[in-house]
C-alpha cells in the first residue's frame, strides 16, 4: 500500500469494543422477554446495522402484536446496561492507537451507535478521549452503508480521504467507507475474510499486529 497515511479513522463495534457477542445476548434476551419468535441467523443478519433498524424489522415482520420498536428498543438498551460490564476491548487495540498517536496522526472514531451506547461503553474504557474528533449516530441522518458518517468524518478531521484509511470490521462499513473514497481494512472480528472482500474492501486483517506489519508502524 503506497499511502502517506495522515488519518485513521475507527468503526467502534468489532474494531475497539468486542461489543457484537453483548449486542446479540440482548437482543436475544428482549425478544425472548416479548415472546418473539425469530430465525436462528437473525443476529448475524443484522451485524453492523443499528438496532433502530432491527428493531423497527422486528416489530414490522416478527412480533404478532406489532409492539412499538421503540418499547423493544429502549428494552433492549436496558439489558445492554445490565451485561455491559461483560465488554472487551479488540485485542491489540491499544497498543497499535499508541504507535498511531505518536506518529502524529490523525484519529476518528466513526461508528453507528447510538450516545447513549457510547456513555455506556465510555464510562468502562473513556473511549470518546482516545479520538481528535467523535461520529456517533446523532451526527448523521443516513448511516452506514451510505458514506455519510464517513464523509463528516474527513470534514471534520479536515482530511484528504487519498491519506486516510480505514478499519472496519462489516459489509456495510466497508460499503460506507469506500464510497467516502477511503482505503480500507477490513477486520475479521465479525465476518469472514470473503465477506469484507465482497463488500469491497482494499486489505484484509486479522489482528492488529498484522496491521502494524503492514502498515511498517
């Protein structure tokens, strides 16, 4: 890879935080609470995607009473708290944001996940204080897979997407990251090596050791 890389910009679930095997168990937990019946491969269908929208599928296809997915949601939110404490983080993380650091380069955490999400996971590891700047569900009206919260991303960072690449571990990142115009990794936390190379991604890792290797860091 022959980039002069200036910015980094971060996915949180499956790139940080080792989030998706929480985010599932509550899920899992609220549907069964309402008494939902589901397919087995729903949670891996929804990987990457925000719990708004699996929600509002739940309650539209799946809950014969059509609940609010509101009420399933909020829910859902409550049982996340509960299991929180249970959260990792990506192993090599911080080490490799370390090296990121003292290189100089830019940094950004550009995620889905709701604030209050974020509150929860910053009150375990301060996550929010490791990134010059922070893009949350709140500061896009279109998500990901549309480039969106990419594209702020590099406003905000005032970066030129040609320096920057990007670490994400789903289809739709890598779909979002790529029509922002940013070289990306994909990670293979969440999906297999086929699967990000499918949705488009330039590299694929599987940890951040190798990712330093590559990247001569």
């Amino acid at each position: 890879m022959m980039i002069d890389v200036k910015t980094i910009l971060f996915d949180l679930d499956g790139v940080i935080i080792d989030s998706e095997p929480l985010h599932a168990k509550a899920k899992k937990l609220t549907l069964e609470k309402f008494g939902i019946t589901y397919p087995a491969t729903i949670f891996d269908d929804f990987k990457g995607i925000t719990d708004k929208v699996f929600f509002d599928h739940v309650s539209n296809q799946l809950d014969t009473q059509k609940r609010p997915s509101d009420l399933l949601l909020n829910f859902k939110g409550i049982i996340f708290e509960e299991i929180i404490s249970e959260l990792k983080l990506i192993n090599g993380f911080l080490p490799f944001l370390g090296r990121v650091k003292a290189k100089g380069i830019h940094s950004a955490l550009v995620s889905s996940t709701s604030l209050y999400s974020l509150r929860l996971v910053d009150e375990l590891y301060h996550i929010s204080d490791l990134f010059d700047v922070v893009i949350t569900e709140a500061d896009t009206e279109l998500h990901k897979p549309d480039p969106d919260p990419y594209l702020k991303a590099l406003k905000r960072t005032a970066a030129n997407p040609l320096n920057t690449i990007v670490i994400e571990d789903s289809p739709n990142g890598i779909i979002s990251a790529k029509k922002a115009g940013c070289f990306t990794y994909g990670l293979t936390s969440s999906f297999k090596s086929h699967i990000l190379m499918k949705a488009g991604a330039d590299d694929i890792i599987e940890s951040y050791e190798e990712l330093i290797k590559k990247l001569k860091f």
